[in-house]
C-alpha cells in the first residue's frame, strides 16, 4: 500500500511559518527565509518552469517534496483564499501551473467543483473528512506515495490519527520567534518515531523519520 | 576569549523536558528518553564514574556535554532544590561527584556559601544576574569555554541577551508533547544562526550553530 509522506521544512524553533502571515505574506514574517535551501535547486526550477540551478546533497528531498507523489492532500489554509464559502476566483497561490503535478485533495467544510490546472494539477475539495481525503488520494496514487503538503493543522489532524508513515523534515537555522508550529496540538496521541536518516544540506538538515506502527 | 556554548538534548517537537517535572522525574514525563542517545556511551559512563561503554559518531558530542568546559553556568531549576530560600541539604541532582568537573555559577536570587564537591565540580551561587555569572564563569575557565547546561529559562536569557556564541542541539525522535521548551520566550530578540555542521547519531541528530554577530 502506498504511504502517507510529510516533507516539510521547519525552524529550529518548530515554525513552518512565520509569524503575521497575509496575503502578501503567505508564510509570516520571515517565514520565506525556510526555504532559502530550497529556491536555488535545480529540482525546484524545474516543478516551477524555470532552467538552471544546483544540484547538492538537498537535491533528493527536494524531489521528495515536488515531484514523487502520486497525489497530494493540503488543508484549507494551505490552499488559501480565506475562511468560508468559495470565492471562485480564487485558484491557489501558485498561478496557471502549481508545482504538484498530480491530484490534490483539498480539505474543506464548503464543497466546489474540481479545479483542474496546466501541468497536470488538478484540485479536488473534499469536505466528508481526513480519512476520505486520504482515501480518494490513495486511490488517485496507485502504487506511489501520497504527500501531505499542510499546513500545520492538516498534518496535525493526520499526524494524531497515527496516519503519516514517514516524516522527512528539513531543519533550517532559523529563529521565527512565533507564527505556525509544526509538531504541536497532539492530544493524548502516542506516537513513535524512528529516526531513519539524515543529510547535511547547504544551511538545512534534513531528518527522516518513519513512523512505528503498533 | 572563551566562548559560551550551549550544549543540549531537545524532542523534535521543540522540549527538554517532557510534561509534570517532579522530584521523582527530573526531566518530566517521557524526559529520560531525550538521553538516549547519550548513556550507552563511554564518554558518558566515564563522567559518571563507570567503566565501559560505547564509543561512536556521538561521542564527540557527549564529550562537549560533559568534560570539555571551563566552567558552567545553569539555572536554579537545573539545579533543583524548589524555589524559594535554600534548603542547604539540597546539593543538587548528581550525588556526591557530579559530572561537570568543573566550577558551575548557578542563578539564582537566594545567596548562599560556594559547595565544594567531589571531582572538582563547586557550586557557586550568583545573584547578582547573568552578565555577573557569565563573567565569573569567564574568569574561571580561563582560556577554555563556558558550557551553559540549562535550564530553558536560562537558556532563553543568554540567547535572547545575544551572550551564546554557539548551539550544539541534539535532536532526538521524540514527540513529547508538553513540557519545558527549549527555543521559546526569545521576545524581539533577532538571532541569527549558521549551520556550522551536521553528524547522524544512532537515533540522534546533532546539529551545530553559529550565532551571528553584527
């Protein structure tokens, strides 16, 4: 069966987003500066349209994050466009041609029609819960792997329902100081981890933990 | 000059010590696991007057911990005993022979008489603040460093106070969930780090920061 992956990078101090996030600022206050690891990778180039770019030992997370899923599960935040009913205009932060590549189950209280985008991305708002997400994903996936791309929220609500297999992490040497923490609101939930390996980036680290499963 | 060095174990969710600190459980519930790593190594057993023990990519990490420092600077908390005025029965969490092997300048707002312990470790009582702490502790390690052993709360006042020169952060697979969190309370403080290295441990991340200075 294929596996439920989050990649994510995080602050040393537990943030996948600064504090203040807005419009213009959709990861907070120096909530960009996380993936300063990232931009200049030729696999991000790519999932994004554009040539060139570095090739270091980031570059296989970086293609875990973009381009190895065979389908993608977001919450509403991350999706954006504000709380409540639709404003149809509102198509995601990332223009024509989102980086994804593949089906992505938006999760939703308000239901809208699938949204589909060039490059093979297409947005389907799922409102009957996390598991149907992720049954609906699963499906879509066939034998590869299905990403949790956020926020934190999303990855919480899975993370506590012991329904992540693998967590890969990249830590970048930051201080946000406040905005969206990651590992957090838990609950009673027990949860195991193994670490299963890690990389020294360019000013990130980057961690692999598997889930134990009972 | 001698360098202030943090050097610490957190839970990938960002803890030191896990929830419901007490007497019987220093380090809260689930705290003990965060040393995991640490315990089975010669380095650590050495500190602590055993023979023995595992030698491996952690142990150059352990040493840091444990035996590298001019002196020592931690909290009240750290040390143990309760608020308030002291009960001078209290000589701390370590027995007869601690493993600092070295002066350590506790915080504290209650005076009391340095306490000479076995291996070389002696208790000195600061009230007077952290600079004045920093400053004995420099003056007694002379061209060594000054290792600041916790807790968080002085943690968090030397690093928002810009008087940490590096971070080395052990980061084990734990979730706690609750506790005393190592990175937080940094107010307005803008701290900027560097990843200065990376070493995979067995069930163990170890990263190494820089602290920028303008």
């Amino acid at each position: 069966m294929s596996k439920l992956k989050l990649n994510i990078t995080m602050s040393i101090d537990g943030f996948v987003a600064g504090p203040d996030q807005s419009l213009e600022n959709p990861l907070g206050i120096g909530g960009e500066e996380l993936h300063a690891w990232l931009i200049p990778l030729r696999a991000f180039r790519e999932s994004h349209g554009q040539e060139g770019g570095e090739v270091n030992a980031s570059t296989p997370f970086a293609e875990d994050i973009l381009g190895d899923a065979g389908a993608t599960i977001m919450g509403r935040n991350m999706f954006g466009g504000g709380p409540g009913p639709w404003d149809e205009s509102w198509k995601g932060w990332w223009g024509d041609n989102p980086p994804y590549h593949n089906p992505v189950f938006v999760l939703t209280h308000h239901e809208r029609e699938p949204l589909e985008m060039e490059g093979g991305t297409t947005f389907y708002f799922v409102t009957d819960g996390i598991e149907s997400a992720l049954g609906q994903a699963r499906e879509a996936a066939g034998d590869r792997d299905i990403s949790i791309a956020g926020g934190a929220q999303a990855i919480q609500q899975y993370l506590a329902a012991g329904l992540i297999d693998e967590l890969e992490i990249s830590i970048s040497p930051l201080l946000l100081g406040g905005g969206e923490r990651l590992l957090d609101n838990l609950g009673d939930a027990e949860i195991g981890l193994e670490q299963a390996g890690v990389v020294e980036g360019v000013g990130v680290t980057h961690i692999r933990y598997g889930v134990v499963k009972d």
